[in-house]
C-alpha cells in the first residue's frame, strides 16, 4: 500500500548524515528521507557519483535541478523510509503525480514550431 506521509519515521539530519556508506546509503529530498540500495547506484541514469557524493545529505537542490521524471520519481518510492524532522515537507515534488511548471513549458516548446533563440 502507499505509504502515508503521516506514518513516515522521523529522522534528523544529524542522523541521516550517519548514512553515508554504499550498502547504507541515505539521501534526504525535500524534506522526505529516502536510502537507496545499493544495487541501485550503477542503473542510475545520473551516474553513481551523484548519490554517493550527497549520501547523508540534503540533496534537495540538486535533485531539483534536475528535474527529475516522472518514472524516476515512482522508483524513488520504493526507497522512501521517512522524513526530515522539523522539515517542511514539499511533498508534491517528489510526488510522481507532480508536474514541473518547466515541464509544461518545454512540452509546449516541443509542440510549437522552432522559435528562433535571439
């Protein structure tokens, strides 16, 4: 079943910081707390270096910037364990359901015809 925000553990980023090693790899995301398995780091699209260089940290920025899919972020669920405590969770982000503004933007761009970048 899914899992309801309201039953996710608590965790500070003190304790998430104390995940850092490859077979116990913890990651926080928008206030959510999710540890990746390890198994996972090579079919990362974005390359293992990326998560093995924010494990115990917030990785919020970068995983923002990247604008991640929405597959990708429906294979995140499987590795959600909790949340940041005293976070403000913005949930709706990592949510699979979740459109970015620039999503719409460039599925627009796609269907228009080529503007010219001037």
């Amino acid at each position: 079943g899914e899992k309801k925000m309201a039953d996710l553990k608590e965790y500070t980023m003190a304790e998430v910081g104390e995940h850092t090693s490859l077979d116990d790899l913890w990651v926080a995301v928008c206030g959510r707390v999710f540890k990746i398995k390890e198994e996972y780091l090579d079919d990362h699209p974005g390359g293992r270096e990326v998560l093995t260089a924010v494990a115990g940290k917030d990785a919020t920025e970068a995983w923002v910037d990247v604008k991640h899919s929405k597959s990708s972020r429906k294979k995140m669920q499987a590795f959600l364990i909790g949340k940041v405590k005293g976070a403000e969770v913005k949930e709706q982000l990592t949510d699979p359901s979740y459109i970015w503004p620039e999503q719409i933007e460039w599925e627009k761009r796609k269907q228009s015809p080529k503007s010219d970048n001037n």
